[in-house]
C-alpha cells in the first residue's frame, strides 16, 4: 500500500502526555491509516472506512 500521500494528524484521543499517542490519516480513499506516534517507520494498520467509524464509536460509547 502506497502510504506516501497520507496526511497524518494526532489522534484527539490522544493523551497530551508524551505517551501512548496513536495518528490516524483519513484522506485517502477507501482507507483509514493508524500508526504509533512513537515509532512512525513501524507501518500502520488499515481500515476500511466502516470498520474505523463504529471503532470510533464503540469509544464513544465506552
């Protein structure tokens, strides 16, 4: 998968610590990108779109 066009930002779940931060990059299509903070060059998971909005929801909902 060709990463090179994903724009990367802190996730807002993110604690402000220096710790366990995640970024997510959700600009290309058909894909939702997440990689530790920590360790940018470790690769990233994939998600289809769906899959990422009830993740994110289920957190909400927690």
């Amino acid at each position: 998968m060709d990463l090179t066009g994903a724009r990367w930002r802190k996730s807002t779940r993110s604690g402000n610590n220096g710790g366990n931060c995640v970024e997510v990059a959700d600009n290309l299509p058909g894909v939702v990108l997440v990689r530790d903070t920590k360790d940018r060059d470790g690769g990233a998971l994939a998600f289809a779109p769906d899959a990422w909005r009830a993740f994110v929801a289920g957190l909400t909902r927690a």
